[in-house]
C-alpha cells in the first residue's frame, strides 16, 4: 500500500515521505480490512480482485500478442513469462522461479500434437489468471518469430478495418514479407463487452456480426491459427471474428501455402 502511495506521488512520494499521511492511511486499512467476521468490505474487495484479475489475465493476453508481433523487438522481462502481480522496486527483483516456468511449459509443449488440441487450449482460458496462456501465447509467438525472423524483422505493417457490432473491441494487423502473411487480431476492452468473469468473450453470441477484412487475399485462402492449430478461410473478403474468436479472443493467423 505505501509503495503505490508513493509511487503515485499525490501525498507522499518515495524522494518526499509524508510520515503522517502515511500513517493514517495504513490505519485506514487495518481497520478496514481487519480480519473480523464478516467483514462486507472485505469480501467486497475480493470479489472485485477476483474479477480483475480475470479481465486482467485477457488484457495481458492482448498484450502479449501485440508484444510479440507489432513492428520493433518485443521486450519480455524475465519472470513475466506467467503472471506477475509485483509492483516495483525491490517487489520486481526477486528470484524467478525457472523452475516453475520450465515445468509448466513441458507440460504445456506437446498440446498441439494432440487431437484435441484446440479443446485443450480453449481449457487453458477458463482460467487464464493462473497465467499458463499467458506461457502458451509467448512460447507460441517466440516460435513463430524464430521461424521467419525476415517476416518481424523487413516485414510491413498495415492496419485492418474491422466492421459490425464489436468492431471497437479489436485490433487488427497484418505483417507482409516476401510473399509472406500474418494477421493479428486481437480482443480488447472486454468489460465493455458485457462479458461476465468465468465467461470467455467468443463465438457468435458476444461477437455477432464483427468482421475483419482482408484487402488482397482471395477468397479460400487458408489461415492457420497459431495459437490454438485451428485452420480458417477467407470468405467474402475477410474472416469472421465469431469464427476466428471461437475459442481464444486472440489470433495470430499465418497464410497457409498450397
């Protein structure tokens, strides 16, 4: 509580500490969230933590793929590979758990060798707070970057138009080097899709009619998705989101070659 009081420098800063201010203000919150039954404050605050971090996990979900495919070189800071609530200095600096991290990601590794993948991916988002698809989404997208380095490092951007009745709950790009493609779609705002915590913001019910359109790809072009192995098309110019959003609300589509 002190470290973001000071950090946001309104009464007290960590060059200026405000002894008093700081002193009423933890006695503020003992006595508010003192360990008393019931405590309706307390249980308040963590229903709405809980629904943060759900909301939060799906933002750092649009983050990573951003992150990892936007022009310039992505920085990943070591130990943010999952989720991690540290704030600043000296929270942020202290041992990651590699271990942790490399079991996670052995297990998380041969989902796409199964026949279910996609099922099995989709499982990871019910509970994306846990931050294995925040894991999943980097390694993926690290992989890709490693595979066509030319496509990140030359390639071009443009922005996508995206229409219908969600279009301001996305972004939408497309990467282009040497005959190759990637486009990105990704969710955002998603409290402001009248989503629910527990309820993933996919399929046609919470995207409609939303589309992405596609300049210069002909119809039947195949897109595969590298997040979750799914394979799409292109139809009348561009992708549906309810198709492409039918498990993760992310995407990072590579044109398939014949």
């Amino acid at each position: 509580m002190l470290k973001a009081a000071r950090e946001a420098k309104a009464h007290t800063s960590w060059v200026s500490p405000n002894p008093g201010y700081e002193d009423a203000l933890l006695g503020f919150v003992r006595g508010l969230l003192g360990r008393l039954q019931p405590n309706p404050a307390l249980a308040d605050l963590q229903a709405l933590a809980q629904t943060l971090a759900w909301f939060g996990a799906l933002n750092s979900l649009t983050t990573v793929l951003i992150k990892f495919t936007s022009p310039g070189v992505p920085d990943l800071y070591q130990g943010n590979e999952i989720m991690d609530l540290s704030l600043v200095d000296p929270d942020n600096r202290r041992p990651v758990d590699y271990a942790l991290r490399e079991r996670l990601l052995e297990e998380l590794a041969g989902l796409l060798d199964t026949p279910d993948a996609a099922a099995r991916i989709a499982a990871l988002a019910a509970t994306p707070e846990d931050g294995r698809l925040k894991l999943w989404a980097t390694w993926r997208l690290l992989e890709l970057r490693r595979a066509d380095h030319g496509l990140f490092s030359d390639g071009g951007y443009a922005a996508l138009k995206a229409s219908g009745a969600q279009a301001e709950h996305l972004i939408a790009y497309r990467r282009e080097h040497a005959g190759r493609s990637l486009v990105v779609v990704a969710g955002r705002l998603f409290a402001g899709l009248r989503a629910r915590p527990r309820r993933l913001p996919v399929g046609a019910a919470v995207w409609g009619d939303t589309r992405v359109a596609l300049p210069r790809t002909p119809d039947g072009t195949r897109l595969d998705n590298v997040l979750t192995g799914e394979r799409l098309h292109v139809e009348r110019g561009g992708i549906d989101i309810a198709e492409v959003f039918a498990r993760l609300p992310a995407a990072a589509l590579v044109t398939v070659s014949d």
